[in-house]
C-alpha cells in the first residue's frame, strides 16, 4: 500500500528588520552626540521637528519587506509587541520634544530666577566686553531695545554717547558661543531726530543672549527704554524718560522731564522728579519720592505703593481703588490691606474695598467710601466731609475749637460724641447724630451699616499714641494657604 504523499511546510516569515535599523540609527546618533561629534542642543532641534521621518523610514522598511515576501511567496511578518513598542516609544518622545520646543527657555528661565553658574541646562556661561562710541546730534533723542538685560543711562559732559556692553552668552562650546556674540553685536542708527541703540539680542536666534548696556549721553537728551526681562536705572535727565519694561526693577532720579513708564510685572523707585510721573500697567513695588509735578497710576499693583512728597495732584485706579488727593505733603502708604497717609491737601476723593484706612493730618474736603475695614479720620482743617462704610468703625478727629454740622447714621451699630451740642438718639438698631457744633459751616455726612461712629475732638487722639491701624474691628485670621503657588492679592 503507497504512503500517502507529504506536503511540505509553508516557508517561514523571516525577521522584521526594521527595529533593529532604527535602533542601530539612534544608537549612532547618540554616540556621535557623547563623542561631541554632534551638538546636543541641536540635536535635541532636529528631533523635535524631524522625528515623523522615523516614522517613515520604519514604514518604507515593511513596505520593502513586505514586497519581498510576495515575491519568495512567503508571509510578510507582522509589527512584533517589540516594534509597537519601540513605535510608541518614539511617537510619545515626539510629541514631548515637538511641544517642548515650543517653550519659550529663555523667559521660563527668567521667571524662575534660576542662575546660570548653578544650573547648566542651557548650556554653558561665555562673557564678552564691547565699547561703541559715537557723536550723538544735538537735540536728538535715545531709543534703547534690549530684550534680555540691564539698561543703565547716566549724564555725559560731552556731546557723544558711549556704549559699555557686557555680554553674556549660553552655548554648548567657545565656537558656538563666538558665533552667537559675532551675530549680536549692538547697533546704532540715527533717523531723524532720534538715536537707536538696538542691544541686537534676537541676532543669534533662539540661542539665550543677555546684553547689559552702560549708556552716557548729553543730559539734555530725552531716553526712550523698552526692555523684557531686565532692570532699568535712568540718573541725570533734562529731558522725558519713558520705560517699558517687562520682569524687572526701574529707577528713575534727578529728572526735570516727565517721567512715564509702563510695567508689566516690575517694580519701580522714582525720586527727585521736577515734572510729572506716570505709571501704568501690572506693577508689584511702587516708590514715589519728592515729585514736583503731578503723579497718575493707573493699572494693578500686586504689592505695595509708597509715595512721599507729592506737589501736585495725586491719581490712583485700580481694580479695587479710586483715589485722588491735591497735594501730598507727607506719606502714602497703600498695599493689600491697609492705606495710611499723613499731610495731604484736599479735596481728597477715595473710594476702595477691604481696607482699614487711616488719614491724618488732612486739610479741605474728603469724600470717603469703604467697606469691610475701619475708617480713621483725623483733621487738621476741616472741609466738607462725606464718609460712608460697611462692616467696620468710623472715628474721625476733628479741631477742638471747628465749627461745623454732622448728619451722622450708624445702621447696627452706636454713635458717641465729645460735642455736647450734638443730639444722638438710638432706636430700633438704628443710632443718629445731628446738631451743629459752633457756628456751623462744614458738613460733616456719615453714614455707617454694621459699625460704630465717633465724632471726637482733636486732643483725644493726642492724649493717646496712634495706632498703626484702626482696632475697632479686629480680623479674623487667615486660614493657612494650601501648598502651591501664591496668589498675590491687587491693591
């Protein structure tokens, strides 16, 4: 009997080649990039944009095997649990590296405040010295860009303007970081009548460059200063300083021009000004000293605002805050939860929310609203006063020997006096003062819901020593924050 006949087995699917290709090619990257044959950081670039092309080499290569089975009539061999693997692998680090790419270093880096000589991850640390010098024209005006770095502007006795740059350079090695200083080199131009000094950071593209201008000029000269990421000092001007500045501390001082500067995110010192201040933006430190002129602030102020020496009229908007005083002649001292001042000039107009407020020393009209805080008033010469207020005390000092009349409600709260002439009923939850102290004239209005009125003499409060703050209405305390970021609250 015949043995029946024996089939064959089919042929075997040979091995993918494709991982293993892939792997040899990343594994000579790699060590061409520890061998320093290849720049890290540039290599790092080029993945970031080009890794899709992995993606398709690993394609062709199946595409190549599969055509190749076909013919040998074999069974092309699928994606093995190594190659979804490996595929994954590189989609997901892809994806990271692309978006990371994305990310502005540079300004993260400033933001965070992380040092150079103690953290290496963008690259190493290269100095460079240059001088400009030229004549700068007569009646002409600076215009300084820098977008990374400290501006510094001072009077020269001649008629040119000297350039001191210290340049600081971040790159893998002395050539790259040669090639980036070589391609940043400031610059100066004239049109018309204004002189641009351009620090020229962006010369040297994505690559971190931080250029540190020391700048004299003619005194006489007006300066324009944009900067990002970079302090500003202005000392010695007869002409207008303006300043835009981003993530930095100005100052500004012995100045006859006007003073302008927008800020986003910056502090500012301003002292010894013989014309007008202006500031606006979202500012953290404010210091105003010994202002000629009128002062204007308008924008969110994160921290704190002290002003001293004010000539002139005094504007301040916020989101929560409206002020504006004729004169300041002693201090100003505002920040997130209380606003003091001494020796000001009426009219004084301030509307705010969430404050205990304390005015001494003030002379001529107020008109005052306030609500969840304690309102201290005390009046060296009395004016028309309206003050109204929720949730917290009123006092408010006036001279022994004033004459006035007081219109005076506290809803929820009690009313005393030191004026005998003053008649204060109570009834029903509800206190009123009326009656006319002297001879009359000024009007005294108060109106209060959920606290006390006082309507004392001006010797009362110095038999007693002043409080920093107001004590009526002590404030609960604050629940510890949660771990995380600090939210800063706006004046």
């Amino acid at each position: 009997m015949a043995s029946p006949a024996q089939v064959p087995p089919p042929p075997r699917s040979r091995r993918s080649m494709s991982g293993p290709i892939i792997l040899i090619s990343i594994g000579i990257v790699f060590l061409l990039g520890t061998m320093g044959v290849l720049n890290w950081s540039r290599l790092g670039h080029w993945f970031a944009h080009y890794w899709p092309v992995i993606l398709i080499v690993a394609g062709i290569i199946k595409l190549i095997e599969y055509q190749a089975a076909q013919r040998q009539g074999t069974r092309a061999r699928g994606l093995g649990a190594g190659s979804i693997f490996l595929l994954i692998l590189v989609i997901v680090a892809g994806l990271i590296a692309t978006q990371a790419s994305r990310v502005d270093w540079g300004g993260l880096r400033d933001q965070i405040n992380i040092d150079d000589d103690d953290f290496t991850l963008f690259g190493q640390k290269y100095n460079y010295e240059d001088q400009l010098t030229q004549d700068f024209p007569t009646g002409d005006s600076l215009h300084v860009v820098n977008q990374r770095g400290a501006v510094n502007v001072t009077a020269s006795e001649d008629n040119q303007i000297r350039v001191s740059v210290h340049k600081r350079v971040n790159a893998e090695s002395q050539a790259d970081a040669d090639k980036y200083n070589s391609g940043t080199k400031p610059q100066i131009t004239v049109s018309g009548n204004q002189v641009t000094l351009n620090a020229n950071n962006q010369g040297a593209g994505d690559h971190w460059v931080e250029a540190n201008l020391d700048i004299s000029i003619p005194r006489k000269a007006a300066v324009n200063i944009s900067t990002h990421n970079g302090d500003v000092s202005v000392i010695g001007r007869d002409g207008d300083v303006q300043v835009s500045n981003q993530r930095g501390d100005v100052s500004t001082s012995d100045v006859n021009g006007r003073v302008s500067l927008n800020l986003d995110h910056s502090s500012a010192r301003v002292s010894q000004i013989s014309s007008d201040v202006s500031i606006e933006g979202h500012a953290n430190d404010i210091s105003l000293e010994d202002v000629k002129g009128a002062v204007h602030l308008d924008g969110e102020f994160m921290e704190s605002v002290k002003l001293s020496k004010i000539a002139q009229s005094v504007t301040f908007k916020s989101s929560r805050t409206d002020m504006l005083l004729a004169r300041l002649d002693g201090d100003l001292d505002l920040d997130s939860g209380d606003l003091q001042a001494s020796d000001m000039q009426g009219p004084v107009r301030l509307t705010t929310r969430s404050k205990d407020i304390r005015l001494s020393g003030v002379s001529g009209d107020v008109r005052l609203e306030d609500e969840n805080g304690a309102v201290e008033l005390r009046m060296n010469k009395l004016g028309s006063v309206q003050v109204e207020n929720r949730k917290g005390d009123i006092q408010i000092y006036v001279p022994d020997k004033a004459s006035f009349q007081v219109d005076a409600r506290a809803q929820g709260g009690d009313i005393e006096t030191d004026f005998d002439s003053l008649k204060v009923n109570s009834s029903n939850d509800l206190a009123v003062a009326t009656g006319t102290v002297g001879a009359g004239g000024s009007r005294l209005v108060i109106n209060n819901e959920h606290g006390d009125i006082e309507i004392r003499k001006a010797s009362a409060a110095q038999e007693e020593p002043a409080s920093p703050a107001p004590p009526k209405v002590p404030k609960a305390p604050r629940a510890p924050a949660a771990p995380g970021t600090p939210t800063v609250t706006e004046n």
